[in-house]
C-alpha cells in the first residue's frame, strides 16, 4: 500500500463537511418521555384501575362513595406511572449515552500529509481512508490503492467474501451496474467488514446518505430478553396467579361480610337489605375495588423496573472498572459462568510486547537493533517495515519520533524494534501483492520490486524455518542454511522463557494465490517477551476459586503457552492439559466432552477452535464465556453465552461482544462476573423485600373482614405502600455493594429458580409474622386503649398504617443480607441508608397531611414509640429464623 498520500488540508475537511454534510447517522427516533408515559397506561393493571377509577366516581355523584377515594386513585395511577415512565426513559438516556462515549470508532486517514486517527462522525467525502484486516469501513466509497476481501454480509446478506479492487481512472457506472450495487468490485460501503487485504479508500458518501445509513433508517432492531428476565416474567405470572385469587377471594370475603356477617346471619336483615339495590351493589363495587388494590399490591409488576434500575446503577460502576455492557443479556449472565475461554496477549499477558532478541541464521544474538551489520539491518528493515499491517506516521515535529499506527500489538512490537527516529531511506521499492496473515497459513507475505525484487515472509517458525534453504550472513550476502538443529535449541530455550517467536524470511518467487514457497532465506528469527500481568494471576485465582473453569487460547507455541500458563497460576498439577490445534482436531466431540474440564491450554490455536470448544461446553449444559479481539473471533463471541470484546481488538469483535473489556485485562473479566452475581443477588433481595410485603397486605386483607376489620388498609393506603415499595426500594437494593465472598461460591445453574429455599422461608416468616402481628395490633382492646380515641378509632389506625410501612422498612435491612450483622457493609451502600430514611421521613409527613384521603391523623410521640416498638420486632424474628436455617448460600 502506497504511505504517500497527500489527503485533506484542515480547511478543505470543513469545506466538505459544509458541502456534503456530517458521516454521523441520525440516531433511531425514540419514544419521548410523554410518548412512554401515555403508553404505560395500557398496562392491564392500570386499565384496571381506571376502570376502578370510573365506577367509583360514579358512584361519588351518586353519593354512595368518598371523593377522595376517587382522587387517591388518580393521584396513585399518575404517580406510578410518572414514576415507572421517568425511570425507564432516563435509563434508556443514561445507557445511550455511556455506550456512545465510549465505544467510538476511530479512523485511519490521510490528512495533511499525515496518517491520523480520527473519529467515524469526522470523516468527510474525498477523505482518503487507511483501511485493514478488520476494519469496518465508515463511509461509502472506492478502492483507489491495495487488495481486499470484504464481508457485505451486514448489507446483502451475502456471506461470501467480495473482492474489492483499484478504480480504473476511465471507469464509469452503468445504470445494469447501479442496480447491483453492493457487487461492483470498486465499491466499498459503510458498515461492512474488511477481511483481508489492506488498501486507501476515497470517501464518496457519508453519513445518511450511505447505503447503511439509508438501511439504518428503515432498521427497528429488539435486543434479545435475558435468561434471566425470561425467569422473572415467568415468577411474575405465577404470583400474579396468586394475587388474581387473592383478589378474588377477597372481593367475596368483604362482600359476604357486609351481606351476611354483619347482618348477624339473620335471614331477614339480609332480605332488607338486598331489598335496597343501592346497599349490595355499592357494598359489590367497595369490595371489587379492594379486589383489585389487593391485585395490585400482590402483582411485583415493579420487577421489570427494578430489573433495570439495578443493571443502570451497577453498568456506571463498571464503565468505572474499564467494564463497557453492551448487551444487558452480558452482564445478568456473567456472573453464572462455568466456563471461560480466554485469549492471551493482552488480557493474561500485559499486552506490551517487545523485541528482545534477534537471532541469526547462523546463530548470533543481538539484543538490539542498532547492533545488526548495516547489510543484514538493510534487509531485516525491508522485512519489517514492508510486510506488516501496521503504519508508520510521519515524523512529529516537536521532537521528530515515528508514530505507529493500525495493526496488532505484534505488528506495532515488531516496528518498535526499530529505531524510528533515525530511520533513513534505504532503499526505494513499491509493494506489488499482499497476503495477510492468516489463521491456516500462520505467516503473512509481501511481494516488492525496485531495489529489491522479493517475497517478505514473516510467521510462524515451524512453517517457515523448513523450508529455508539459505540464510542471510552479517554481510547480507546468502549462505546456505544447515542450522536447523541449532536453531530449533534456540527457539526451545527461548520458549521455556516465554518469548514468542517469529521467524523472518525471503523469496525470490512471486507471491501467487496459493501463497506457497520452497527454498527461502532466513532474515533471522525474532523474539517477543510480553510479561504476565501480575494482578491477571490473582484474578485467575479467584475466578477459579468462583467455580469458573478458565482456559486459555493462543496462537503460540506449546512451549511458549506452557510457561505462560504456570507462570498465570493456570496450570497447577499434572493431571491439567495442554493439546496444541493439531492434537484437538484428532480428538472426537466425545472424547473432548470427557477431556474438557481438565483443559487449561489450547496453543496454536485456529479460531474455528474455539468456535468447537463453545459448541462442546454448551452441550455439556455449561454456560460460556468467550474472549476475542479479531475478526475469525466474532463467531465465537456470538456463540458464547457471554462475549467479551476487547477494547484494542477489531470493531467487528465489539460488534459481536456482550461486554467490551475496555482496558483488555484479564482482571476486568473477574470484576464482570463479579458484578452479575451482585446483581443477581440485589434482584433475590428485593424479591424478598417485596413478597413479604404482598403476602402480608394479601393474608390482612383476605381475614379481616371475618374479624370485623372492614378495611385494614384503605384503598389508598395500599396504592401508596405499593407505589413507595416498587419505587423507591428498587434503588435502595440496586446500590447494593460487590463483595468479594461472592466470588467463593459456586456458580448458580442455568436451570436453578429465582426463588431459594432461603428465600421461601423469608418470605414466608416475614410475611405471616407481619399479618399475625397486625391482626393482633387490629383486633387488641388493650393495644387500641394505647392510642387517642380507642380501638380502631383514627389514631389506632394511622398507628397500624405507619406500622405496615416501617415493618417494612426494618425487614429491608433483614432482606440485605443472610448474616446475623444486618448493618453489614451498610456504608457501601449509602443510598439505600438514604432512601430508608426518606420513606420513614414521607409517612412521617403523610400522617399530617395525609387527612381523608390516606385515613391518617398526627401521633403523638407516645403513639409513634408503641409502633415503633411493633414494628422493629421483625427484626429479632428473621434473625432466629437465619439461625434456624444457616444458609451459606443464600442468595
């Protein structure tokens, strides 16, 4: 590929972009804020209640009913619907937002003269574009130097890769040639992926006029539901069940108590008053109303809202920790990992290659650049600067050092070696034909002619060391090569010390399709060092320790993956294996079924590989993580049940990812898993919380009015516990802290149930103690003498109401956690501290100003100290039942 183009001044860039518009895309129109809020009021329980809502204003003109009942209604289905409307649209901002900044593209251009690196929405037409192995292409536009195969699958659906040539300056379009837009072999467009090849490509189109832009426009695309939510949705229909039959029975209780009990059973009181039509249908609609209420109290419709408050607040707090979701889907399954596949370079290892040593073919060392005999340096920097990927800028004119630009990590250490900022033209040829490196062949090729009339070959040394002939002495003159055993002790040694290798090779064949060579000259092999990072071992220590199974994947030798692996804490004991691609394709799927949870390396690996290794887990019922950062990997990274993306890796990898590991540290796959189990746990807490609430509202509800307790809780009063408990608590636990501990559990089987036997068992206890103790406080006559105006007078029945909401609110601290130490890491934690204190703060306030509507009246402080003493005896109780049952996993 030609490095000389001139590209785009500064000022032409925005005359372009004032001529021909921006390359950014207009973004996907989404429901506004009161778009939202109109359609949630098509959710079947709210419909119910206004059609509540409706009968009991009717009734208000008849006068058979309060008005305030009616208003308490409304003000309770606006509030809910503000509230779970305000919620899921600021989340859905607050997910845009992190995902744009940061998972922006970043271009290759020609600008001033220059190689830069720009962002996708600055590229403008006739902007002449870098483009490789991996890249997805940003604007529509044509070949105008270099090869390449290109995947159009995103556009056509074609999964053929598409040759892509150099525009004849004399070409011009035919309206046949137009219609098959996406095969004209000149073209490239937006969206689609470069395979193979490397080349410039001139900007014609951007932005919404591109072919993806138009495509993107007319594209509605639904993100897939997790595991997970399937798992809710499925609890929320069964206790829906359960509050439909709830509601149903109690809509008969009360109705059969104002008929029957409370006529005495007395067969004539009862003819009177079912001869007043008015009594049995407004008695009929007070209790479908109440029905209904108790329908709504029972439903956890907050779940959904709950789901994706706590996935908001935790995906803040892993873009902190270099963790970018892009998926929901990733981030709930993370944390039930059985299995993880992991790449190398980068995320075990630091990523920050280096050459240190470079051998010859007649076996000495130099352990730097400058050391090599000016003939020999002559053809290795030819070797080097000609056949690679990556780029070299133009110098800097501060202090005249070389940028490299593009390729990966191994491309850019292998310029590294040498010393750009006294880099000098020494010799003038022009690339003729390019291979990249491929998974198959393990080598890359570039023919050249000028001074040199050559193939470069650079790759693997078991591919390329046998068929050398020749080799290149210190003066650059050829000799024959007879090494072989030598060169092979070489390679070994540095392999037990954990350098990769490449070996570095010429030809005097033309490069030709099939890419095969004999008789070549050895350049020298060269040796790179990438260090294990020292916090990727702990990390892999835990991540077993959580019952995850991690192997490692690597293109490098056995030797070289070995030392690593030891090194990393991956390979512990004998009885582990390593199998190189070639010994895994000669096992059969049963037998790798039977082999795999003993696996810890696979070396040399291909990626259809790991793309086998997936498929075999999953058959094995294991859920799968899988790492990746090229383009073969995007296969593997959809397959897995959870892909992680790097973030120096191609964007088609991202594309294909669950989570971007923004930082490509083997660490930061830890802290994701971490962060699923968290909040899967946040979600079992606030089930807890939640149910033990409904089943007590459901079980005072249902028996009061046998006791003579007409409404325990007024219709008002339910909507408020319900809109205060599916709000305001779905923060409070979505805060809830990632402990380590968590990472010393098994993982949760993909088939287990949402609801614990643990959590059974709260729920139960919780919920009956409460409605046993509140029919107690309801039915006392030494309980209700405590309060002004007598048993079931207003003060006692502000006392209940108050009592309902803060058991409540004490039994969330026994919902946080299954230790004795209810207070355990509350302080990492301080909203949910915050949101406590402001639920006790509201119905301190609501007593006061609450009046008809909420049924309530002032207490005196005598009266809040008797039920604050009923309320906080949940807490003694959950802590017997914690010492009865003694769960180490609860959640």
């Amino acid at each position: 590929m030609n490095n000389h183009f001139k590209g785009l001044s500064q000022n032409e860039v925005e005359l372009s972009r004032q001529k021909n518009g921006s390359n950014s895309l207009t973004q996907l129109e989404t429901e506004t804020f009161w778009q939202k809020f109109i359609g949630n009021f098509n959710d079947p329980i709210i419909k119910i209640l206004i059609f509540a809502l409706v009968i009991n204003v009717i009734f208000v003109f008849m006068g058979k009913a309060h008005w305030y009942e009616s208003a308490g209604i409304a003000v309770a289905v606006l509030l809910a619907t503000l509230v779970g409307t305000w919620s899921e649209h600021s989340n859905e901002n607050a997910f845009q937002k992190l995902q744009e900044d940061a998972s922006k593209i970043k271009v290759k251009v020609f600008r001033d003269s220059k190689i830069e690196e720009v962002l996708i929405d600055d590229i403008v037409v006739e902007d002449l574009v870098v483009l490789q192995s991996g890249d997805l292409i940003p604007a529509d536009g044509k070949l105008i130097d270099g090869e390449l195969r290109v995947d159009q699958a995103t556009l056509n659906g074609e999964s053929k890769e598409a040759k892509k040539f150099v525009m004849p300056k004399d070409y011009i379009e035919t309206e046949e040639e137009k219609k098959k837009n996406f095969f004209n072999e000149y073209k490239l467009f937006r969206g689609t992926v470069v395979v193979s090849g490397e080349g410039v490509m001139e900007v014609i189109t951007v932005g919404d006029n591109t072919q993806y832009g138009k495509l993107a426009q007319e594209m509605q695309t639904e993100d897939r539901e997790s595991p997970l939510k399937i798992k809710l949705e499925k609890l929320a229909e069964q206790i829906s069940m359960f509050g439909y039959i709830g509601g149903g029975l109690i809509t008969i209780a009360y109705f059969f108590q104002r008929s029957v009990i409370d006529n005495n059973f007395d067969m004539a009181k009862i003819a009177t008053y079912f001869s007043n039509w008015s009594n049995p249908v407004n008695d009929l609609v007070t209790a479908i109303i109440l029905g209904v209420i108790i329908i709504v109290v029972a439903v956890p419709e907050g779940l959904p809202m709950m789901i994706a408050m706590v996935l908001s607040l935790n995906m803040r707090k892993m873009l902190r920790d270099n963790v970018l979701v892009r998926k929901l889907v990733g981030i709930e399954t993370a944390g039930g990992l059985n299995i993880l596949f992991s790449d190398k370079t980068g995320t075990i290892t630091k990523g920050q290659l280096e050459v240190v040593e470079f051998i010859t073919g007649d076996i000495q060392k130099h352990n730097n650049y400058d050391s090599i005999q000016s003939n020999l340096k002559k053809i290795l920097h030819l070797s080097l600067t000609e056949n690679t990927n990556a780029l070299i800028s133009e110098p800097e004119k501060d202090n005249g050092t070389y940028q490299i630009i593009g390729g990966n990590a191994t491309e850019r250490a292998v310029l590294g070696f040498i010393n750009h900022s006294k880099k000098q033209d020494l010799y003038n040829v022009k690339k003729v034909k390019t291979m990249p490196f491929s998974s198959d062949k393990k080598y890359s090729a570039s023919q050249v002619d000028g001074d040199y009339n050559l193939t470069l070959i650079k790759g693997a040394p078991e591919k390329i060391i046998s068929k050398c002939k020749f080799y290149y002495d210190e003066n650059g003159d050829k000799q024959a090569f007879k090494n072989y055993e030598e060169i092979e002790n070489q390679m070994n040694e540095m392999a037990s010390r954990a350098i990769r290798i490449l070996a570095i090779a010429t030809s005097e064949e033309a490069l030709d399709e099939d890419g095969e060579f004999d008789n070549l000259t050895l350049v020298g092999i060269l040796g790179i060092r990438d260090d294990v990072r020292p916090e990727a071992t702990k990390a892999i220590r835990e991540v077993q320790q959580a019952g995850i199974q991690v192997v490692m994947i690597t293109g490098d030798r056995k030797e070289t993956a070995v030392s690593i692996a030891r090194d990393s804490g991956l390979l512990t004991d004998e009885s582990q294996i390593v199998l190189t691609s070639d010994e895994l394709q000669k096992i059969s799927d049963e037998d790798l079924k039977k082999m795999l949870p003993n696996i810890r390396v696979i070396a040399r690996a291909l990626p259809t590989d790991k793309s086998r290794l997936v498929r075999i887990s999953q058959e094995l019922n294991l859920v799968v993580g899988m790492t990746g950062d090229g383009v073969n990997d995007s296969p593997a990274l959809k397959q897995a049940d959870v892909g992680f993306a790097m973030g120096s890796g191609t964007e088609v990898a991202k594309e294909a990812g669950d989570i971007v590991i923004l930082d490509d540290n083997f660490q930061s796959i830890a802290r994701a898993v971490l962060y699923g189990r968290t909040i899967f746990k946040s979600i079992r807490k606030f089930i807890i919380f939640q149910l033990t609430i409904n089943v007590s509202a459901v079980f005072i509800s249902f028996i009061g009015p046998f006791i003579g307790i007409h409404e325990a809780l007024t219709i008002t009063q339910m909507l408020w516990v319900n809109l205060v408990m599916d709000t305001l608590a779905a923060l409070a636990f979505g805060g809830e802290p990632a402990l380590k501990r968590y990472m010393n559990e098994k993982p949760k089987r993909r088939d287990e149930n949402i609801l614990s036997k643990y959590m059974w068992s709260s729920i139960g206890v919780g919920g009956i103690f409460t409605a046993l103790v509140s029919i107690f406080f309801l039915t006392s006559k030494t309980v209700g003498d405590m309060f002004i105006g007598g048993s079931q007078g207003l003060h006692h029945m502000t006392a209940f109401f108050s009592f309902f909401i803060l058991t409540a609110v004490f039994n969330s601290f026994n919902a946080r956690t299954s230790n004795m130490n209810i207070f355990e890491h509350i302080g990492q934690n301080k909203d949910f501290l915050k949101v406590m204190g402001l639920i006790v703060i509201i119905q301190v306030v609501m007593t006061y100003i609450g009046g008809v509507v909420l049924r309530t009246t002032p207490l005196a402080l005598n009266e809040w100290l008797i039920v604050l003493l009923f309320s906080v005896m949940i807490i003694p109780v959950d802590l017997i039942r914690k010492t009865i049952m003694k769960s180490d996993e609860a959640y």
